[in-house]
C-alpha cells in the first residue's frame, strides 16, 4: 500500500509492471508516449540483464529510445508475427474501447497494434471512463484538404475541431500529415463514428481503436495494479496476423 501516487508515478509503475509481461524470445509491439517511456527503460535494464526480445517501435520517438537502451528494433514490414503490442492509451471505456493519438503516433500505433496477436493497453485510472469523449479525439488527415474536413467533423457530431499546433505551426505526426482534435464529449457509439470519419476523404486515421485492445492493466493511486480482460476479443480489431 502507498500514500497516493501522482499520475506520474503510476505511469512509473505501469511501464515497469509492463515489462515483466513481456515473453523471452519475443518481437513485440512497443507504444509511444510518457507511460512506455517507462517499459522502454525497464526493458533496457531487462536486456542488459540477458533478456533477449526485438520489438517494432510505433514512432520514431520510440525508435530512438529503445535504440538508446539497446533493444533491438525491427520495422513492421520485417518483424514477422508480433505476439502483442503493449501501448498506452488516452481514454479506454468500460467496454475495452480506446482513444489514442495525444502523442500523435496513432496511425503507426495503430498498424502494429492491427499486425498483432493481442493488444495490452497501460493507463492509469483516470483514463478508464465508463464512456469515451472527454479527451478530445485525435483524427490524422492530409494537409492539403484540412480546413473542409473541419466542417465535415463538426456535421459527425464534434462541438469542436481544433488543428494540432506547436509553436503556432501546425504538428506533422511521422508520416508528414496534420492532427485534427475533435471535441465530442461524449461519444456514444464509438464504432460508427469511426466508420463515418474513415468514409471522409483526407481522413487518414482515427484515433479510436475499435474492439482492439485484449487486456486493460490499470494502475491505481494505491499502488495496486489490475488487469482487466475483454472476454469478447477476437484478436486485435478481428485481423488476426
Ligand atoms: C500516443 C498515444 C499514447 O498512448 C497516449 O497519448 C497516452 O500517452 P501517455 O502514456 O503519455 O499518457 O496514443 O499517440
């Protein structure tokens, strides 16, 4: 038991938990973000240990740090089957649903996660909502056609659709296009939205990830960590590699 644990430090825990889950011998899926920062670093010390795994990065921030702590990286297109994609997450529901992209990595997030047997998502329990929303949704679109695509984002529903930005230029995610954050608050069905973002042109990659993520691992202010299983998984989104 711990005095109440910051965000930050359950974030700590969860990385380190994570790479205990990960099987001798494997290729496995490495996320993005400040949560698997902290699998990145536990699985550095685990590989220096003797630990021998590869893992196919999901940006090139999380290509360059596996690098620097000496885990072999692959690329999607060499790895071979990928037993399990391990990543954070911004928003996961009740029902095993998943807002992704607050790092702007979701296309490649999302393609490995697609290319793996199973999908373990680490959040702390403010992200686990008994509906997505809140956090806005990430949506990756072509540059060129933006401005039309926020008047049709805002027709799906979105109260507001604001253009990623840094430094006032807009954020290139790794594959060179533009991050739209769409304001919904409350998404009802998560799976129709996607497939009405997805039948708009330009529209490049949502961040909802539908009926991907396998096992929830929830870390709490506590100190305890939980894992919660989708009985209903079929494999991540049902493309089984
Ligand atoms: C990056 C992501 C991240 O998984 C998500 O933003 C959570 O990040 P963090 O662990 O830093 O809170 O989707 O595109």
């Amino acid at each position: 038991m711990y005095d109440e644990l910051s965000k930050d430090e359950i974030k700590q825990r969860l990385g380190e938990y994570a790479a205990t889950l990960v099987p001798a011998g494997s290729t496995i899926g490495l996320g993005t973000g400040t949560t698997v920062y902290w699998l990145i670093k536990e699985l550095g010390n685990r590989v220096r240990k003797g630990l021998s795994c590869q893992v196919v990065p999901t940006s090139e921030a999380t290509r360059k740090l596996a690098e620097d702590e000496g885990i072999r990286v692959v690329s999607l297109n060499d790895a071979g089957p990928i037993a399990v994609t391990i990543d954070g997450a911004d928003e996961a529901s009740f029902g095993f649903q998943l807002i992704k992209g607050g790092g702007a990595a979701l296309l490649q997030e999302k393609m490995v996660a697609a290319a793996s047997e199973k999908m373990i998502v680490i959040i702390g329990e403010d992200k686990h909502v008994p509906k997505l929303g809140k956090f806005p949704l990430p949506v990756e679109v072509i540059p060129a056609g933006w401005k039309p695509l926020v008047r049709k984002i805002l027709a799906t529903g979105a109260k507001e659709v604001i253009l990623r930005e840094k430094n006032d230029e807009p954020v290139l995610t790794d594959h060179g296009h533009y991050l739209l954050d769409c304001h919904y608050d409350v998404i009802d069905d998560p799976a129709a939205l996607n497939t009405s973002l997805h039948l708009l042109p330009g529209v490049v990659e949502t961040g909802l990830f539908i009926d991907m993520a396998d096992t929830l691992v929830i870390g709490y202010s506590n100190g305890d960590i939980m894992r919660e299983e989708n009985i209903h998984s079929t494999g991540t989104g049902g493309i089984k590699s």
